[in-house]
C-alpha cells in the first residue's frame, strides 16, 4: 500500500488495490470484536474487480473493455459536455465506438459484431454492463451512446431478414467503418 492525499481527508490516506481506507478506519475495523470483523465486509480488493471477477470470461472482457473505452474517450468529454451541451461535438465519440463494435454489438455477425451464441446466452447482461460503465463515466453522454441500441431493438425483434439486409447491414457496416449511422 501507498500513501496519497486525498481531498477532503485530514492526513494520509491508504490507496491499496483499487480501494482508498482512511487509516481510522483500518484502525476502527481492528478494534471490533471477532463477529463484527467477521461480518464487516473490508477487503482491500475494489468492489468493481471483485465483482467482474464473478461474470462469465466474455462479459469480464466485455466489461474492461466497456471500462477502458469509458475512461479514454467519455470521462475527458464529460465536463465540456455538461458545460455547455449544446456545442459539445460527440460525432468523434460515435466515430469510435463505432469503429470499437460499440454501435453494433445488438445485431448478430454477419450483420454486427454479437456472436451468436450470445443470443441463446446472457444476451441482455452485456447491455447492462455497457450502460453501467459508460454512464458512470458521463450519465448524459453514456445514455447519448446508448440510445442506438434502443432504436435497434424494433429492427432486430422483426425477425425479418429481408429487413435485416436492407436496414442493419448497411447501418452496422457503416458504423465500423466511421461513417456514422444511428437509430433511435
């Protein structure tokens, strides 16, 4: 463990994997009794690791993947977006996810970028994950994002492929290539 000052605290704080623990903290934990320490919940490990750690190896990956785009491309947005809205330039940001798969992850390959055993397996939990790590970079720019997979959903539950080739290849295919289509 390092020491780091964080602000709003008195002193030092102690930064361990992922998690900050004020040191009267570790200090009040210590002094509880067997059963108190027993059901206080105090690893060092963060609660956002612990729990990626129980999903299925392709929703963990999804998940970083999901995390890693939110903290490189929404959380720089975030503060120039609330500012001022109405100026804010999100077309690089959906020219990205759209290059990630980001954009059409709701549509089976060959049409977009879900494999198709996600269909028959934990289809809807990539979706949460996807909403909760981009919105807790930026509510309003994660739910900006996000959209595009609601106005998907009508296309692909028509179970049409005729409506599939004329509407979904083109918008996915445009999508990964930077050109970018939306649907709400």
């Amino acid at each position: 463990m390092r020491r780091q000052r964080a602000p709003g605290w008195e002193g030092s704080v102690l930064r361990s994997e992922g998690g900050l623990m004020h040191p009267m903290l570790l200090d009040s934990i210590q002094r509880l009794k067997p059963l108190g320490r027993w059901l206080y919940e105090h690893s060092t490990e963060a609660l956002w690791d612990r729990d990626t750690r129980t999903l299925p190896s392709d929703l963990q990956k999804r998940r970083r993947d999901y995390r890693r785009f939110a903290e490189q491309f929404i959380a720089p947005l975030a503060l120039e977006v609330d500012r001022d809205p109405e100026r804010a330039d999100l077309r690089p940001l959906y020219i990205e996810a759209g290059r990630r798969g980001f954009l059409s992850e709701t549509a089976p390959w060959p049409f977009g970028t879900m494999p198709w055993r996600s269909i028959f397996r934990r289809h809807i939990f990539h979706f949460a994950l996807k909403a909760e790590e981009f919105c807790a970079a930026c509510g309003g720019i994660g739910l900006a994002l996000l959209f595009h997979d609601l106005g998907m959903a009508p296309l692909l539950l028509s179970g049409d492929l005729g409506v599939w080739r004329r509407w979904l290849w083109p918008i996915c295919h445009a999508n990964r290539r930077g050109k970018i289509r939306l649907v709400a």
